[in-house]
C-alpha cells in the first residue's frame, strides 16, 4: 500500500489537503472518498478513517481522506461560533461542494471511475447529499447518520433518552449498597458534577419524553402524517428528499447506526416507522445494519472492528456482483 | 520510500509542505511551515497530545503554526506513529517510540537550510514528550509547555477510570474495575473479559509496555539537565492558582538553572474536547501570551 499526501482547491481556490491510499495490486474499479464528518478532521474519532482506509486499500480500492475548509491543514478561517449553529450548516450542506471538488480531483488523477462515499454523522449526510446531487456518486456508506437539524436552541438533553441517562446512572446504583461508594461521597472525593447532570438530565429527558407523548396523543391522526420535529429537533427535510432522489436513480445506500445512539432511535421514528410506511416501494432500496449495543462513534475496539467488516464485506460484496475487478 | 512533498503556496506566498519522514520502520505525517519573509533561524516543533485530544487540537495547532511561520519562524506539525496520518497503531506506539519520534522531528526540522536553534511546545500528554526531549538535546533554545501533565500515572489512571462507564453498555455491570485492569494489564499484558478489550482509553488501546514505561514518568524528576527558556501555561477556565505540580516543575527547573515562567490561560473552553456550544480553534489568551514570551526569550 503506499500513502501520499495530495492537495487540490475548492470552489474559491483555498487548497484542500488530504491523503490517498493506494493499494499494491491492481485497484478495483471504484475510487473510495471519505467525507469530512465536522470537527474530527480527515482522521475522524478513534482514527476510523485511517483504519478503514488502510483496510480498503489493502482490498485493492484507491482511497482519499481529505480536510474540507478552514479544518486540519487545509486552507481558510472559521470564526469562533456555536457548536450546534455550525453542525446545522454541515447538515444543510456545507461541505457538500468541497466532496464534489474532491471528486473532480479523484478523476482528473486516476480516471473516470464510478466513486464510493464514505463518512460518519455530519460526513454522513454530507455524503448523502452530495450522492443526491452528484450522478458520479454510485454508492453512499452512511455511519450514524443525523435525520435532524441541529441549531443553537436544541437541547441534547431532551433528545437523549432515558434509557441514555440510565446507563450513566447504573454503575452508581449498584454502588449505592456499598460502605466504600457512601465513603467516598462523604469524603468530597466523588464527581458531583458529573453525578448531579446525569440525574439532571434523567429528569430533562423523562419530562421531555412525557411531553412527546402528550403531544402526539394530543395531535389528529392528520396533524400526525406531517411529522416535522424530533426530541424539539427540526426533522432535516433534506434527508428524506435525498433518499428518495438515491433510490430513484438506483444509487447504493448502506447505513449503520449503534444501537445506542439516539440518531439510530430518531432515525428508526422519523424514517423506518414514519417515512417508509408511506412510501413502501423503497423499502428494499438500502441496506441497514445496527450494531446493537454501539455508541454513536462506536467507540469500543469490538465495535470498530465490526463496523470495519461491516462496510468492507457491504463495498467488496456490492463491488463483485456488479462486476468489478 | 522517498516521495515529493506537496506543496500549498497560498495567496500571500506563504508556503506549506506536506510529507512523510522516516523513522525506523515508521512513517511518520509531517506538515511544514516555511518561515515568512526573513527567516529567524528559529525551528518550531509542535508536540500534538494524546489519542482523541489530538484530533480535536489538529486544527488549533495549525493555527499556530500558520502565525509562527508568518513571524519567520520554521515550523514543523507532525503525527506521531500510530496517530493522525502516520503509519503503525495506536497500541503499538510507547513512551520511547514517541520519544524518539520527537527526536526524529527534531533532527528533521534542524536540517532544514538556517535553522539553528530549536523551540519545543507541546499540549497535555505533547508536553510530557517535549519536556523529555528537550532534556536530552542540546539545541533546544526554548520550552513551552501547554497544560503539561506532570504525573502521568496519575493522568492516567483518571482516564482509565473514565473508560470504565462504557463496560455497564456492554456487560450491565462494571465487570473490571480500574486496578483489575492495571493489574491484568501488567500481568497478562492485556485485560479482558469475555473477549473484550478493557485496556482502553475511551476506545484508544494503551499496551503494557506504554503503561509500564509510562507511569515511571514524573516531569519534576524528568528534566534534569534542560537549562534552556521554559514558559509553563497552565490553561484554565478561570483566574485560580496553579496546580501544585506545576509549580513544583517550575521551582525544579529553576533549581537547574533553566529560565521558567509560570503563567496562566484563561480560556472559555478546553480545546481538547468537544464543547456543545463553543467551536474555536483560536485560543487568544494561550497564543498571545506564547508569542509575548517568545519575543522576549528571542530578543
């Protein structure tokens, strides 16, 4: 395998770095591009791309990791702003004209090929939506997907649920019954700030789900069929006209979610138990996979080792059925 | 293999290289930062901190190196092995293998045409790496360490007991507290349970070799012998003292007859983790009071 930093511009001429994976073999047909997935950079947490792009490679894809604007050591500024207001800009596309450069640049060096989009949360729908918009894009690998908007007022609290907070809650409980646990608490040793925002938030979340509740029992059956919100989050209407758009035009979609992760408890409301009811025809135009007991960044070795089978057996499968080398 | 660097020469003509360097077995990610207008002679090497708080300062580093490049210094952002873009993993990598990682950036940018002296910085655990360099090497001219962890045992065994919440995810239970998993670790060269890799922090695989080597680590005891220029910033959310240890390292270094300035950074946020509400790489306080001492040591 051999890695060789590569640079090329985005649409205002500020130079974009990345990396790219070449496999030692004779590559397979399909050039793979990771997403930039917000403020992680062409790494991306735990060094998941990195990984998997070595993992690629090693299968014979070409791949490229690269930092979109004003992130890692690509060129322009941003300005000190809200974390959630900025996470709204990436979900409404904000990088998605920086993957199209990112495509232009891949062909221009290794030739035409049917291209393959990879990333994780804000990547994720940056890849989605640039599948929607750009016809080169033949497949689109989705990990942890965001089917909401993010902007300043949304509250994490009230969109994480109780099963969230219990799960922080319960190694205390079961301290509760020991002498040593009381001790400590006594002596001003244990972490008060942590222990007093979980139950906090269990009592955020379980007022906030109690509301959901109330407010959907209150709702006509009429109000219910326009679903707009999540958890007090705006349903990102750009999602669900990009899956159709993928679906229409045949475009390979995988999605993996942890089993933890409230995106995969909003996704699973917003698309799987509200979207697709009504539009039953595209039920078998994507691939699900849920890890069960995975966070959101599957960040537990176990789980990395099993999203990475995951997306190359998906890519490597998909790649042989339809003809690749 | 030997490989051009990729160049960025930007719309003021300042200019960036970008390569990969040897060392041993490894390849090692560098970015360069060529000195603006008249080069200084000064050599900056940027020490990144550990596992995930590397990848969220990736940017703030740059930043830096981007204003130090543009006041004629040279400046090198490198990946140690098994993180960012270098090669090897994570758990491969130890305390000497970054030790000699820094030691080979350093050697890299000191044979770079007019520079002849060095400066070190490092963040958090990057300190802990620069600290122990600059000891052993005498072209380091200056030292800044940036929220330096002095006991890294301590460091340590605070994270690993941050990780344990993730096991009640998997097993409902804590099924490995943090001295069983030292204790395994130091035994059995792994901690496990029912096949799952406990010796983790947050996700990053810490080996026994790095834990041994590690925990030996104490920089009051470390850098006997670097009499340099030493700028200690502690980064803070608000005006309070320094924490003990710091003071302690600042009080041994002037023992030793090095010059150390011990100073605060009162920032609205820690870089290395995620804030819900503030994003900026541009820690004010930190980089002005950097750059303050900086000309005065240079002057």
């Amino acid at each position: 395998m051999n890695e060789k930093p590569v640079v090329f511009t985005d649409k205002e001429g500020q130079h974009l770095v990345g990396i790219v994976h070449e496999p030692e073999a004779t590559p397979r047909d399909e050039l793979v591009i990771f997403a930039f997935g917000g403020v992680m950079g062409r790494v991306a947490q735990l060094r998941q791309y990195v990984n998997l792009a070595r993992l690629l490679a090693r299968e014979g894809f070409i791949t490229l990791r690269f930092d979109s604007h004003h992130m890692g050591d690509s060129e322009g500024e941003l300005p000190r702003c809200n974390t959630k207001t900025y996470y709204g800009t990436i979900q409404t596309g904000r990088y998605v004209p920086d993957v199209s450069r990112a495509i232009d640049f891949m062909h221009a060096r290794y030739g035409r090929r049917p291209i393959v989009l990879i990333a994780l949360c804000g990547g994720a729908i940056t890849v989605f939506l640039t599948a929607s918009q750009d016809p080169r894009v033949k497949r689109a690998v989705m990990l942890s997907v965001p089917v909401a908007l993010d902007d300043s007022s949304v509250d994490y609290t009230s969109r994480r649920g109780v099963a969230d907070y219990w799960q922080t809650l319960r190694p205390y409980m079961f301290k509760l019954t020991k002498r040593e646990y009381w001790k400590r608490l006594l002596s001003g040793k244990s972490e008060y700030d942590r222990i007093y925002h979980t139950f906090k938030g269990l009592a955020a979340s379980g007022l906030a789900q109690l509301q959901r509740r109330y407010e959907r029992d209150a709702k006509s059956e009429e109000a219910q069929e326009t679903k707009e919100t999540i958890g007090g989050a705006t349903l990102n209407s750009r999602f669900f006209s990009a899956f159709e758009t993928c679906a229409l035009t045949k475009r390979d979609m995988l999605f993996v979610f942890g089993g933890n992760d409230f995106f995969y408890r909003e996704f699973k409301e917003a698309f799987e138990e509200d979207f697709l009811p009504k539009h039953p025809e595209y039920r078998d135009a994507f691939t699900l996979h849920v890890l069960p007991q995975a966070s959101h960044m599957f960040s537990f070795p176990l789980w990395q080792s099993q999203l990475q089978d995951i997306v190359r057996n998906w890519l490597v499968k998909e790649t042989t059925s339809t003809g690749g080398s | 293999m030997k490989q051009t660097p990729k160049t960025i020469v930007s719309a003021r003509g300042d200019r960036e290289e970008f390569l990969f360097f040897q060392n041993g077995e490894h390849r090692l990610f560098g970015a360069h930062f060529e000195p603006r207008g008249t080069a200084t002679g000064l050599g900056v090497v940027l020490c990144a901190p550990f596992a995930e708080e590397k990848i969220y300062t990736h940017r703030l580093f740059t930043n830096f190196a981007r204003q130090l490049a543009a006041q004629g210094h040279s400046v090198l952002r490198f990946d140690f092995m098994g993180q960012g873009d270098s090669s090897g993993q994570f758990e491969e990598a130890t305390v000497e293998t970054r030790i000699a990682d820094t030691m080979c950036a350093a050697d890299w940018l000191k044979g770079r045409p007019g520079v002849n002296r060095l400066l070190l910085v490092g963040l958090r655990m990057g300190a802990v790496w620069a600290g122990l360099v600059a000891a052993q090497r005498d072209d380091v001219a200056h030292l800044v360490l940036w929220d330096p962890v002095v006991n890294v045992e301590r460091q340590l065994k605070e994270e690993l007991r941050l990780a344990l919440a993730i096991q009640t995810v998997l097993f409902r239970k804590i099924v490995m507290n943090r001295n069983q998993i030292i204790d395994s670790l130091l035994t059995n060269g792994k901690a496990e349970y029912d096949g799952v890799t406990l010796n983790h922090l947050q996700g990053w695989v810490i080996s026994k070799p790095f834990y041994e080597q590690a925990i030996q680590i104490d920089l009051r005891k470390g850098m006997s012998g670097f009499t340099g220029n030493c700028l200690l910033l502690p980064i803070v959310k608000k005006e309070k003292k320094p924490s003990k240890p710091v003071v302690e390292l600042r009080n041994v270094l002037k023992e030793q007859g090095a010059t150390a300035e011990l100073d605060l950074a009162i920032e609205e946020i820690t870089f290395w983790t995620i804030n819900p509400n503030i994003f900026t790489n541009h820690p004010a306080m930190l980089f002005d009071k950097t750059f303050a001492w900086l000309r005065e040591v240079e002057k």
